[in-house]
C-alpha cells in the first residue's frame, strides 16, 4: 500500500524540466503576451480577427491606410480632415477597433475600406455631383454593373489638381476588379507622384551644386526644362502606378483575375495640365471651341483595340491571336494560342492574366495637353456609350444640358436610348460618364504660350513607355492621337 502511494504522489509531483525546455517554455510566454499587445495596440485599419482578415485583406487595408496615414502622404485626407485618425485618443481608437472586429462577423474587409475612402471630403464614385464634374452610371440589360467612376477634387491635398476616371469591367468578375482598381489606383498614384517630385528634388539639388555659371543657360530655358521634368515625373508616376496596380492584382486570392479585368482611363489636371494614362477602349474627349466659336469634339485618347497595327504585332510576337467572332466580323478579339477563349475586345487591361502571356498589357498610353481658355470640358466614358454615341454627338449632349450637373445623366441616358433603337430586343451594355469642367468659375482667362510649357497649346502628345515627351528629329512632340488610329467607328 505504501509502494502504491508513492508511486501515486510521484506521479501528482511536477516533473523536473530540462535548461532547454525551460527557456522555450519561457519565450514562449513572452511570444504569448507581446502577441496579445500587438493586438489590443492594432490600429483601426488592420482589420483584426474579423471576417475577412486574409493576409491579402490585410495587404488591401494598408494599402488604404498605410499609404494614407503611415507613409504621411496627407495627400489622401487633408489636414483638417485627419482628425479622425490623428486627434482620436488612444483609448477611443482602441474601442473602435473591438467595434470594428465585431462588425467585421458581417462585414468584409473591401466593404471596410470602401467605408473609410466614403469619409474622404471631395471625392464622388457614385451618381451625383460637384462643383466640378457630374457623374452619372446605369446597369445594362446583361446583368449586374461592372462599371466604376471616380471624381477626386483636392486631389493629393492639392488645391488646383483633380483627378478622375471611369473602369469598364468585364469577365465574371470584372465589376470586383473595376471597384478595386477604382479605389486603390489613385491612392497609389498620389504616393508614386509624391515619391517622384521627392527624388527630383533630390536629384535637381545635387545638379545645382555642381552647376556653375556657364552651363546654366537663359531663365526661359530653365523654366521649359522644369516644365518638361514637372511632366515627366507625373508620367512616370502613372506608369509606375499601373504596373504597381496590375501587380497587386495577381496577388490577391479574394478576386479571380485570371479571366477578368477592366479597362481604365484616367485623368489628372492640374493647374492647366492634362495627363491621361489609358488602358483598352474607354475613351476621353475635349469640347473646345474652334476659330470660329464653335463647340468641336477632339479625341484625347485612342480606343486600343487588338487590330491596331502596333497591338497586333505585339499580340502575334507573343502567339495570340486575334480574329473576330462569327457574329460581329467588326469586333477584333484577342485569343489565346490553344484556347477558344476568352475573346476579349481591347488589347490593354488590367487583370485578365491568362492573357498576359500572348500579348495583352496594362502599359497605359499616356496623353497630355495644355488648357487653352477654349477647352470647356472634358467626357470620359465607357464603351457603352461611345459604341453608340459620337465624340460630336456627346459633346453635343453636354452642352444642351439644362445644368452642369445633369450633364452624365443625360449623356447616360441618350446613349441607352441609342441601345433600345439598335438592339431592342438584345442585352445592352453598361453606360457609364465623368464629366469634367475646366473652367469651374464660369470666367474665361487668356491663356498665352508659356515658356515652362513643355508643348505648344491645343496640342496633344503622346508620351513614350518612360514618360519622356515623344520628338521628331527636330525636337518637336509628335504623335497625336486620332480618330483614324483608333478602331471606332464613329470619332466624331
């Protein structure tokens, strides 16, 4: 009986641990509660435990937060607009976040971020208006919407720049794609143009040391070199922007990219420049007056369509394919070389990687002009609209408008009147319009040439794949886009 005891009371008895056993029993502890610091210290935009906290959700949500607050952009909320997040006490942010991960249970994390980019002063991506643009959407007969617009005034906390653009989604889930892209392009546009001007100005004030007397040139030339750098850096941000987008795309799990995407054009003005960065067949069109006072339409972009002579070359370097359906002979589509799919209509897109290897690209081109006091707006659009609508036929609409602010509304709603005529009885497209007005004080101001203006006014140029301005031999720009280089049938 006494054998028995002790063996019980040896068995009840903690058992001796080993030097090793003890430090990693230790660290372990200390793992345990560092880790539970972290959490209760999280800030708002991590997401927490809630539902949809995936590695990639957390990756969106800094793309949103991180680039907002903790790189110091301050170009996404401005500064009497960040006290939600600066001038909120420790424990009130701390009491958000336990609120944020209990809603997270029925509310994903992109519904999160689209909730915190809704608090943004000056920013519009759904029906409405502003001082400045009007926008307007509506759903086609073939399901739901998979277009997306955004106007973004005070872009970059910069009083005279603006930025907007509209996505044309396609493919199963192209209206994912076109949403996400509409939301983080240009937050991670203003952070590359922020990062850009930085290093130029880096580069500039190791030049200027260096610089002496004699190769300083005169004042005019000086200012035309800081108006082609000014240019160029935006350039350069754009591209890099979109490579940055597409990027990001691939490596996100919540949204199948690999059959899906969106076109894009945007717009950036700022001050009197205009840089647009364009992927696949949406489109940008100027009203302007002419010589004679009249109201004209002037193609801003080109629709890159697969049967461009420079895109197909490029398609058939990489063996896709491109030949239209049974049905429309007038539509080139791009095909995979062993694949009778997925026929997409553009030649540039986000997304859509199975097509990334035979030649499709999100490369954007890139446009610029110079505002004359005879630019008055400017119409980007979806293929929805231009499909049935003229470049004349809609700046027609616009300046018929009873006001500024119903002016998409109406272009949205003639263009569908146009796809009831056409197709009556067939699905109809996704009509979407941003309308942006260049002269937001109903004044006209002179606008002469101007020696930092890298072109001449009432020019567009079309910007090389590094941002540079393209030049003929003379050093002139060249390459303007055209309703004969672009596949629609109807420029004007």
């Amino acid at each position: 009986m006494r054998e028995r005891e002790r063996e019980r009371e040896r068995a009840r008895a903690p058992r001796p641990r080993s030097a090793i056993a003890s430090r990693r029993s230790a660290s372990a502890a200390v793992a345990r509660r560092a880790g539970s610091r972290r959490r209760a210290a999280a800030p708002p935009w991590r997401g927490g435990g809630g539902g949809g906290g995936s590695g990639d959700s957390i990756g969106c949500v800094e793309c949103l937060m991180g680039v907002m607050v903790t790189l110091g952009m301050g170009s996404c909320l401005p500064g009497e607009e960040r006290g939600v997040w600066a001038r909120v006490p420790a424990w009130r942010r701390q009491r958000r976040w336990a609120a944020g991960k209990r809603k997270g249970a029925t509310m994903g994390v992109g519904a999160r971020v689209e909730e915190e980019l809704s608090r943004v002063p000056g920013r519009l991506v759904g029906n409405g208006e502003s001082r400045a643009a009007s926008l307007f959407t509506q759903q086609g007969r073939k399901g739901i919407n998979q277009d997306a617009m955004i106007f973004w005034e005070r872009f970059g906390s910069r009083e005279d720049t603006a930025f907007c653009g509209v996505f044309d989604g396609h493919g199963p889930f192209g209206h994912l794609v076109a949403g996400k892209v509409r939301d983080i392009l240009p937050l991670m546009l203003s952070a590359n143009i922020k990062m850009e001007r930085s290093r130029s100005a880096s580069s500039k004030g190791t030049t200027s040391v260096c610089q002496d007397e004699a190769s300083r040139g005169s004042g005019e030339s000086e200012a035309r070199v800081a108006g082609e750098e000014a240019l160029e850096t935006l350039a350069k941000s754009i591209l890099t922007s979109f490579r940055i987008m597409d990027k990001e795309l691939s490596l996100r799990r919540n949204i199948n990219s690999f059959v899906s995407g969106t076109t894009a054009v945007t717009l950036i003005k700022q001050g009197e420049d205009l840089l647009i960065g364009n992927l696949g067949d949406s489109r940008a069109v100027l009203g302007t007056r002419d010589q004679r006072n009249r109201l004209t339409a002037v193609q801003l972009t080109v629709d890159l369509k697969p049967d461009l002579p420079a895109e197909l070359e490029r398609i058939k370097r990489c063996k896709g394919r491109v030949f239209p359906f049974k049905g429309e002979p007038h539509v080139a589509r791009l095909w995979r070389p062993n694949h009778a799919s997925p026929g997409l209509a553009m030649a540039r897109a986000f997304g859509d990687f199975c097509l990334k290897d035979c030649g499709l690209i999100s490369v954007p081109e890139i446009y610029y002009r110079r505002i004359t006091e005879r630019d008055e707006f400017i119409v980007l659009a979806t293929d929805g609209v231009w499909e049935v609508l003229s470049n004349r036929e809609v700046v027609k609409i616009v300046a018929s408008a009873p006001n500024r602010a119903s002016a998409a509304r109406h272009i949205v709603e003639a263009a569908n009147r146009a796809w009831s005529l056409k197709l009556p009885n067939n699905m109809t497209d996704d009509c979407t319009a941003v309308c942006l007005y260049l002269n937001t004080d109903n004044t006209t101001t002179t606008t002469t040439t101007d020696s930092s203006n890298p072109v001449n006014n009432n020019e567009i140029v079309l910007l090389n794949a590094n941002g540079t301005l393209s030049n003929d031999v003379n050093g002139n720009p060249t390459e303007k886009p055209s309703a004969s280089h672009s596949s629609s049938r109807r420029s004007e």
